[in-house]
C-alpha cells in the first residue's frame, strides 16, 4: 500500500480528534466543557520520558500558544513589520506600515 509510519502518524494526528469531536452528543457548551476537561485530565495522566517532556504533542509549546494567543495574528503582524521594511518597494513598506498600524498596534 505504499503507507508509512509517518503517513499512519499524520492520518490519526487529523481525524483522531474529528473522531473525538463526533462523540460529543450533544454539541452544546456544557457538553463541550466537559469533554474539554476529560480531555485534559487524559494528556495530564500522559507518561512524558525525561528530556522530552516539551517534545511531545500534549506539552508543545508552540500548540499550546494557541491557548495564550493568536499564531496567525502574531504572524501576520511579523509578516506586515517585515513587509514595512521594504526599501525597494516604498509604496508596499507604506501600505504594510499602515495596516499594522491600523491593525496590531
């Protein structure tokens, strides 16, 4: 069949949770709430071996920064500040100053 571990790894990181997600009956906040907090209680009760305890899925820090923030609003912030330091291209550096400007400041 041509599948790979890391195909079989990508398969169940995308529906795993869809899987998850569809068992939650009904789909209103207080059912929500609580599949959330089992769900936490779950990936806490996760063995993390030493050393990459920061590794695994459950302590990423880059997925968990989508608990404390906006990854793609920090990113399109960084791409206008990067965009507004055009010096061959003064009309985009200015059009992306003004949209962050506007926008994320």
């Amino acid at each position: 069949m041509g599948a790979t571990a890391e195909a079989a790894y990508k398969r169940i990181a995308i529906l795993g949770p869809r899987a998850i997600l569809a068992q939650i009956d009904p789909w209103d906040v207080e059912t929500i709430n609580e599949a959330a907090d089992a769900a936490e209680k779950l990936l806490a009760s996760l063995p993390k071996p030493p050393g990459v305890a920061d590794l695994q899925p459950a302590g990423d820090p880059w997925q968990e920064s989508w608990l404390r923030g906006d990854p793609l609003r920090e990113g399109s912030a960084a791409v206008l500040a990067r965009l507004a330091q055009r010096s061959d291209a003064p009309s985009v550096a200015a059009f992306a100053a003004e949209l962050r400007g506007q926008h994320y400041e």
